[in-house]
C-alpha cells in the first residue's frame, strides 16, 4: 500500500509549489509570449496539483476496500457516497429518453469497440440503491486499488474462498475453552488422535461470511473434509486456501459426530464415496455435494436413507424423478437445495465487477420495499417491449439453448446493445453487466446443469431472472427471492414466444408473491453466512461458536491429520479423477453396471453400537466437546471424583450426574436426586 504523505512533507511540496507559481508569475511580465508560455506552465501546474489530490483521495480509501467494515446484507441501509464522485440521490428516480446513445467500450484485447445502446422506451424508475451502469466509474477505481494492493501484497481479492479472508486461531488464547497446559487440550483447542490420524478443534471466524458472495464451490469453504474429483480448480487457482482436509482412508477412524464432508459432484467421487469410504463411518455426518453441474442427488436416491447421514446439502436438486420412491420421499426430510451461486475462481471477474459495486451500495437488497419496487409496478410502467424489458445474453453451446435464442431474438429491433446480439463475444463482463442493469428482467435458461451462474449474477445485479420450472423442490429452493419460474423452459424452446414470457412476468409481478414479499430472507441466502449458519445448527455446533475479547465470533472447525509415529501432517492431495486413485481400472469399467444396481446392503442395516477403541474416542471426544477434562486443573473435578460424588445414583441416571458435576465443577449437584 503507497504511504500517504507525512504533514511535514505536504507543508513542504505547499512551500515549492507557491516558490514556483511566484516565479512563473515575474517571468511573465517579460513579455506576451513569455507571458503566454508562462500560463501555460502554470495550468499545467495546477491541472497536477489537482491530479495529485484526486490520487491521495484515492488512496485514501484504500483501507476500506482491502478491509470492509462488516455489514448486514439484510439490512437496508443508505447507499454509501463515494468521495471522488457524489452520487446523485435524486437520479434514484431516473429518467430515460427514447435517443439512441454512443458508448466506447474497452474489451479484453485492449482494442475499443463502439456499441449504439438504445435507451428502454418507457420512463422507468431505478431500485433504491443506484444501478450498476449508473457507478461504473466509481467500480472501475474500486477494482484499479483492489488489483494494486493485490499486486503489492500477493493477496487475491476477487474469486477468493471465505477462509483466505479469514482469522484461524489455532494457537493458545485466553478465550478458548481449553487454555491449559494439558496434551489433550492443545493449547486452548480439543485434539484426540489414533494410530493413523488425528483430528483437533481450530477456530475460525464468522464475520467474513456476511460478505463473502456464494459460488459453485462454497462446500470447500463449509467443509472439514473433501473429495475432490479433478485436480484442474485447486490448480487453476493456487492462492486459495481452503479449511477442509482431504478425506484419505487414513484419517477415516478420526471422523467425529457432526463433521461435514465435500462431495464433488462427479460419478467416480460418488461411488468411491459410497462404496469405499461411507461403510467405515461411524459417526453422524452432514454432506455436501457440488462443484458441477450433476443433478442431486445422483447414482442412487436410496443414499439419502443413510441412518448416519443427518442432512444432505446439494446443487441443482433434481427430486421429481423419485417422488414414487416411498424410502425415498420418507427420508426426503434431510435433502436442503443449495444455490449454485457465482462462478467462483473459474470465472473471478464475476466476483471482481460485482463486489466492488455491492460495496459501494453498502450491500443494500434492491427488491426489499415498496420503495425499492416501484420499478417493477407494472401499473404505472407496463410492460410495453420485450426487446427493452427483458435482457437475453447467453452462449449457446447446447441446440436448444440455441433455438431458444433465436425463437426471442429472431426478429429483435435491438441489434446495437449486449442484449439480443450474437456479436458480443469480445465482450468484457463490465459492458454487459452494464447493458444488463438497464432491465428489469433477465432470462436465464439451464446451463449444463438445471441451475446456472447467470440467475444469481442477475439478482445480485438486481434484476429478476426467469428461470426453468423444474417442481417444488426447485421453487423452494428460491423460495424469499424474485424469480419468475416457466413451465418446461428448456424443453418449449421452439414453440416459447415473447409473449408467453410477457404473460408470465405480469401474473407473477400481480401475484401476492412479489407484492407481498420483502424477499429480506432470500437476499440473505446470497451470501455465504446463510449456509455457514445452517451447517452448524444442522450439526449442534452453533452451540460451539465462540467470542474473543473484542467481540468478534468464531466457529469450531474440525482439522484432521495423518499420523505417522510421533509426526502428524495434513493428508496429502488426490484426485478421483485420475488413474490409480479412488477407484481401480477394474471398478472403472463395472461404473454402469454399479449405477444400475437396485441399492447395496451396508445402508440398510441398523446402526451398531460402538466397541472398544471406537467407543473409547468417541467418549474422549464428547468429554473435551463438553469442557470436561479427564484429569484434574485448577477449578475442575476429575472423573474419579465425580463419579464418587455420584455414586448413590442409579445406573441409568449416573452419567448423567457425572458430566453435569464435571461441566459445573460443583460436587453438591450430586447430593439431589439419583435414588
């Protein structure tokens, strides 16, 4: 980061600069063209002084944007006045015209392409919060410094994970629950090994998550452990950071209740999940597939009757198939849909475009109130043109998204803008985030998968996507967010038409769905926290959140290593995708006929009580997960005592009165009860 000037410095280049605006001035009275030259320099003087200023001001916010104050993203709040340029409050009700506008666009090959962009034919009003169009200049000086403390500090800003933004404490803090000297209590954090592996509690915070936008690969960042099934994302991206280990067999004994597991998406991660690794858990856990474009679940429906299993997390949630499954539909409880979110790392400049600008409108929800409606009010701004209402941009790699394109933009009178054009493929994300904010609506049929990137760049952009129908999984899914949902979108490509889309917008505009929502619940799910919450509630470790001196609150992550001997190292990387891993040649090749199966055995059977060494780690686990230590510290009882104290309880009801003694470290809880 560039010091600013010290005020002995500033005082000084004052000093030089009045010595040599006196100067020009008696130079100047020599003669007219001296005179002349002699202004000249001086304008020239001036124009850097301002310069100068306008980059010290800039500089200036430097702290904030490497550093954002947290914020609420449910809370509506002001948009934030940026100190280089005002915004203009009053602009909020904005005005259009019918002119046909040039603007010159900088694209990736650094050349420049002129766009004609047709303004919308109606008067329409902007949301609340300024539009993205209306702050690309303020968002391109928030990405220049982004990108400058980036280059200065080798820290990525944009397509980053929720953990490169945050504070781990693995060390010894007064704050911790365990600050003793004791092996098992590592320094403040719980840790109980076996022969082959270790697992240990790290704390990480929350407050980066308020902010931290979702994408396809949220599970690494929720997880504390993974599967991966290709090697190209982490490679792509080697700055980033992620909490979760990957899942070797080794650190298989070491699982503990309630750890979340990462699933990629993908048929060999799958089987290799459910036919090597699942049969020697033996401990509740919660899964998470994602990172593709697969439906969830997939290869087998049945899974989701595991015993063990106590929710089940995944992208692009295909249920209908399985609603005449009566096994399945009984454990349907435990399936949560998760948003695909953004791109993430694979495509960073999302993220680049879109965060500075929600920065910028301190991350205020554009569909929150009336106020911020008025835009959609169909009443007083109908829906005249399809051409001007309703942004279609979108690659048409599949037949028929293809065919749907040219269904709605055949005959489109908007050949000049982003929308509606098959010339933008040169393009950069800030023009057409740009065109795109100047809708209201935007289409946004599946990708590869049912659920797609564009629906949630839209919304963030504040503009309602209209989406494939795929059942009341899906709605749900949505469920507190304005979305207008068409029956059989992908597969009515040839026959859909503007106005089936116009008519499906008005019914839902009308609806009491929009009208009287506050879609406050739904902007929430946007942002990583929403999940992050969920997770831990789902497990019982919201009730493991800790608080440090400042305020400040962290979770409980679980750290799994390798032992070897005396030595621990985390589990070295592996890739299901890849030869010789996960999966042998010859399982492979018996994939179809596995898919094929009816079910397998191992789920089916009740879940048996642990023994020996199992039960023994589990105990030693629960105890250090309710403070309880088995020898004895300063303001503690031990085991042995405790169970003294209990001794007149019955045998049923002792346990009990031994773990509350010892989480209370008062031996008189003892004296009532227990005949």
């Amino acid at each position: 980061m560039p010091k600013r000037l010290s005020a002995a410095s500033s005082r000084a280049v004052s000093r030089k600069n009045a010595a040599t605006t006196s100067s020009i001035k008696s130079s100047a009275k020599s003669s007219p063209r001296k005179q002349l030259l002699a202004t000249t320099r001086l304008l020239w003087l001036v124009a850097g002084i301002s310069i100068g200023s306008f980059t010290t001001r800039l500089l200036d916010q430097a702290n904030l944007l490497t550093s954002p104050q947290p914020q609420q993203p449910q809370q509506p709040q002001q948009p934030a006045i940026d100190i280089d340029i005002a915004i203009d409050t009053a602009h909020a009700k904005a005005v259009t015209t019918t002119t046909t506008t040039t603007t010159t666009t900088q694209l990736h090959s650094d050349t420049t392409r002129t766009l004609q962009k047709k303004q919308p034919l109606v008067s329409l009003p902007s949301p609340g919060r300024p539009q993205f169009h209306e702050l690309q200049d303020q968002i391109s000086k928030r990405i220049h410094l982004l990108e400058h403390n980036q280059q200065a500090n080798n820290k990525f800003q944009f397509g980053n994970s929720a953990y490169n933004r945050a504070t781990v404490v693995s060390k010894a803090q007064k704050w911790l629950p365990f600050n003793t000297p004791l092996g098992v209590s590592a320094g403040g954090h719980r840790k109980v090994c076996r022969d082959t592996c270790c697992v240990q509690t790290v704390a990480i915070s929350l407050q980066q998550d308020a902010q931290q936008l979702i994408h396809c690969r949220d599970g690494f960042d929720l997880a504390d452990a993974m599967i991966v099934h290709a090697s190209t994302g982490m490679r792509r991206a080697p700055y980033l950071h992620f909490h979760a280990s990957y899942l070797r067999p080794e650190i298989i004994p070491c699982l503990v209740p309630g750890t979340i597991i990462q699933l990629d998406n993908h048929v060999a991660s799958i089987i290799w999940f459910w036919k090597h690794v699942r049969p020697h858990i033996n401990v509740p856990y919660v899964l998470v597939t994602a990172g593709s474009d697969g439906d969830t679940p997939q290869i087998k429906p049945q899974f989701m009757q595991d015993p063990l299993l106590l929710k089940w997390y995944g992208n692009n949630p295909n249920v209908e198939p399985h609603r005449a499954n009566p096994a399945f539909m009984e454990a349907f409880h435990k399936f949560h849909p998760m948003h695909l979110g953004l791109s993430g790392f694979n495509h960073p400049q999302q993220e680049q475009h879109i965060l500075p600008y929600l920065q910028l409108v301190n991350f205020t929800n554009p569909f929150l109130n009336q106020n911020n409606k008025e835009r959609w009010d169909l009443a007083a701004h109908p829906f005249q043109d399809f051409d001007q209402e309703v942004f279609v941009h979108f690659g048409m790699t599949s037949p028929r998204r293809k065919t749907l394109w040219e269904n709605l933009c055949g005959n489109s009178n908007n050949k000049q803008g982003v929308s509606c054009n098959q010339n933008t493929a040169n393009l950069n994300v800030r023009t057409i985030y740009s065109d795109m904010s100047r809708y209201r609506f935007g289409l946004s049929p599946p990708g590869q998968g049912w659920d797609c990137y564009r629906t949630y760049e839209m919304l963030l952009l504040g503009v309602i996507p209209i989406v494939d129908d795929r059942g009341p999984v899906n709605r749900q899914m949505f469920d507190g967010l304005p979305v207008v949902f068409i029956n059989k979108l992908a597969e009515r490509a040839e026959t859909l038409t503007q106005q089936d889309i116009a008519a499906a917008i008005r019914f839902y505009i009308s609806s009491d769905e929009f009208q009287k929502a506050d879609f406050s619940k739904g902007w929430e799910r946007l942002f990583l926290q929403y999940n992050r919450q969920q997770l831990l509630k789902d497990t019982g470790r919201d009730k493991e959140i800790l608080t440090d001196e400042q305020g400040n609150m962290y979770y409980q992550a679980y750290q799994y290593t390798i032992r070897k001997g005396s030595e621990e190292q985390p589990p070295s990387e592996f890739f299901c995708f890849e030869e010789n891993s996960c999966l042998s040649p010859e399982e492979r090749q018996e994939i179809p006929a596995y898919i094929r199966q009816n079910q397998d055995d191992w789920y089916q059977k009740p879940v048996a009580p642990l023994e020996g060494d199992d039960q023994r780690f589990l105990d030693q686990w629960q105890e250090l997960s309710k403070g309880r230590l088995d020898q004895p510290v300063p303001g503690q009882i031990s085991r042995a005592a405790a169970e003294q104290a209990c001794a007149h309880w019955n045998a049923q009801e002792k346990p009990m009165c031994v773990s509350d003694v010892m989480a209370s470290g008062d031996l008189d809880m003892a004296k009532a009860g227990g005949y």
